[in-house]
C-alpha cells in the first residue's frame, strides 16, 4: 500500500530499471553505457507521475516516450511496436510499457491483451497504470474491460479512487515480489533483522523508498470485511449507472456535445453548445473555450457542484466523474439544468 497512484508508479519503474539495468544500478545508478537510453512507452494520455518517475530514477524524463493515442484516447499498439523498433535499430534500450487503464481525463482503458503481447515478446517490463479503472476489477457487469490486466508485471490500483477510500490510500500489485524486495532490500543496523527472517512477517520499509509507515491498508481492510466484494461492486456499478445515465442526457440534449470516446468508466466529458457554436463556427474555439470556463468557475465559486474543466485535443471540456456512490440520477440531471441556466446567463 503506498501514499497513492503515483508513488506506485514510481516504485513500479524502479522495478523496470532495475530489469533493464541489471542488479548492479542500485549501487552503481545508471552505467554511463545506458545513460540517456533507457526508453519507456506510454500514450500521451498516461499520468504526468510517469515522466516525473523517469526523473527521480535518474533516466530523465525524455527517457519517456509518448505517443500519440487515437480517437478514444487509447494507445496504439502498432506505433507501439513500431516505436520499439525504431529505437532498437538507433541503439536505445527499451525497458518498460506503461499502459493505462482508465486514462485521467477521459477515463478510457488501453488495449491491455495486445500492448501485454508486445511487451512480452519485446522482454520489456509491463506496468498498468489502472489507479483509476481498476475498481472495474469488481464488476461482473463491466470487469471484462479489463481484460488482459492479468498479463502485467506490475499494477497500480488506488484505493482512494474509484474504491471509495479516504485520502490517501494507493496500491501496487507486482507479480514478482522477490523483484520488489530486490529493489528495495536493505539492512541499517538500528533495525533489528532476527525476527524479519520470519517468512509471514512483511516490513514494508523493503518493499518501497518509504520508512517508517502508518497502517494504510487498515481502512481497506474494514471495507473488505464491511461489503465484501460483491459489496464493493454493487457501489461501482452504482457509481457506473449513474455515468451511463448522464452520458444519455448529454447525448440527448443539444445544446451540449459529448466529447467522442466512448464512456468505459464513470467518466463523461461534455461542453456546453451555445447557438453560435451549434451553427458551426470554428474561427470561434477560444471564445466557446473561455464560455466553458466560465461556466465551470461560476459553479465551483456557488458551492452547488464541482466538477473540473480539462482540455482535450485543444477544447476545453466539462468531466465529469461520478466517484461518490451517494451521487443519483436526479443529482445528475440538477447538475445539467445548472449549467443550461449559468449557461444562458453568462455573456462570453
Ligand atoms: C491514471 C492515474 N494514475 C496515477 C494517478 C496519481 O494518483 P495519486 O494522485 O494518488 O498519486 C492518477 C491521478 O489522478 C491517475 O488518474
């Protein structure tokens, strides 16, 4: 259990480092033969704590390569491969994939089984950044979207998410565990090592940067215990119905538009359409930027909803995420009414 999705992340890279690197990077670092080649793919939907991760490991955060996702927010796994090769032929050194599984603004899931394909038969390490999405993993309605998560060496989960945990809780799951403590196994003299060789004691200052480390999992714990998974389930899909329902809304309303990508999690990202814009003038994207701005900053400062503006593909769009299992339908459509009449209000 870590502090949050990005500090699995960075410990999920550590593990990838070290693969590529071999066992003497953690004494040694980067060996001035790999410097600045060390090479990690990711669409250019993943988490900023990816690239940031690149940076504290010491590989940089150009050691990151972005590609371009396509329509539905997704990594492509052909400009993956392609990618791959093009930097093997110029002597770089893949060592990782990093697939999302539930992107942040849009909520979108990577195409897992094939990206996992390409990972294995490239020898490269394979993380799925599913903080997000992998709540999914309790759905029997929508947990096959999933597919594929199986395959990775390394997976962050967060708890705190989309599982309904106060802050903070994260996760990492790693197939290996001897490679985790590998990374991370040390021995200072003021702890004392005779009762650590007992195989069930887990002392979590050798599996992560961190030390001394308060009882993160205990909250999840009582959830477990309280709604068991069918429990739990029952919240996400819940919290699912709920997204699917606004997303009917907005589709069937036409003063906003939907932004295209299909909705997979309890993401749904929309603006609001003046009649201007419905008519279809695109010299005027800066002034429909700033109306949705507007429009979202109104809210926020009434204190009746908050939700955040994000900007995709250059227009900024409203997201919502339905993250709070006490959220309705109706909650939903009071939400859509407020914004048609800030909306009508505003002048942009
Ligand atoms: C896909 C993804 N990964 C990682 C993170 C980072 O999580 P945290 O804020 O818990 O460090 C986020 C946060 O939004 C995320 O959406």
């Amino acid at each position: 259990m870590t502090s949050g999705g990005g500090i699995a992340n960075t410990i999920a890279l550590k593990l990838a480092r070290d693969r590529a690197l071999g066992p003497g990077a953690r004494r040694g670092g980067v060996p001035a033969r790999a410097a600045g080649r060390l090479r990690v793919y990711a669409s250019d939907q993943a988490h900023f704590s990816i690239a940031r991760s690149l940076d504290v490991l010491g590989l940089g955060e150009r050691a990151l390569v972005r590609l371009p996702s396509d329509r539905s927010m997704k990594l492509i796994p052909e400009a993956l491969a392609a990618a791959i090769a093009r930097d093997r032929r110029r002597g770089l050194r893949p060592a990782a994939v990093v697939a999302t599984a539930g992107t942040t603004n849009t909520g979108n899931i990577d195409p897992l089984v094939t990206i996992g394909a390409i990972a294995r038969a490239e020898d490269l390490h394979y993380h799925v950044d599913a903080a997000y999405g992998g709540a999914l993993l309790f759905s029997d309605r929508f947990g096959e979207r999933l597919r594929g998560l199986d395959r990775a060496d390394s997976v962050t989960i967060d708890p705190h998410k989309w599982l309904f945990q106060p802050f903070s809780l994260g996760g990492l799951f790693v197939r290996d565990g001897a490679s985790l403590r590998r990374a991370f196994h040390t021995e200072p003299d003021y702890l004392r090592k005779d009762l650590e060789r007992e195989p069930e004691r887990l002392d979590f200052y050798h599996y992560s940067m961190e030390g001394s480390h308060r009882f993160r999992g205990l909250k999840l714990w009582f959830t477990l215990k309280t709604l068991g998974r069918s429990g739990l389930a029952r919240l996400v899909d819940r919290t699912m119905d709920v997204a699917l329902h606004l997303e009917k809304r907005v589709r069937a309303e036409e003063r906003f538009e939907i932004f295209d990508a299909p909705v997979e999690l309890a993401s749904v990202c929309f603006r609001y359409l003046p009649e201007w814009a419905r008519r279809g003038d695109a010299r005027r994207r800066a002034r429909l930027n700033a109306l949705q701005t507007a429009i979202q900053q109104k809210i926020e400062r009434s204190g009746a909803a908050w939700f955040p503006n994000i900007v995709l593909r250059g227009d900024v769009y409203f997201r919502f995420g339905v993250f709070n299992y006490l959220t309705t339908e109706a909650d939903a459509d009071a939400v859509l009414r407020l914004i048609l009449r800030v909306a009508r209000r505003l002048r942009v």
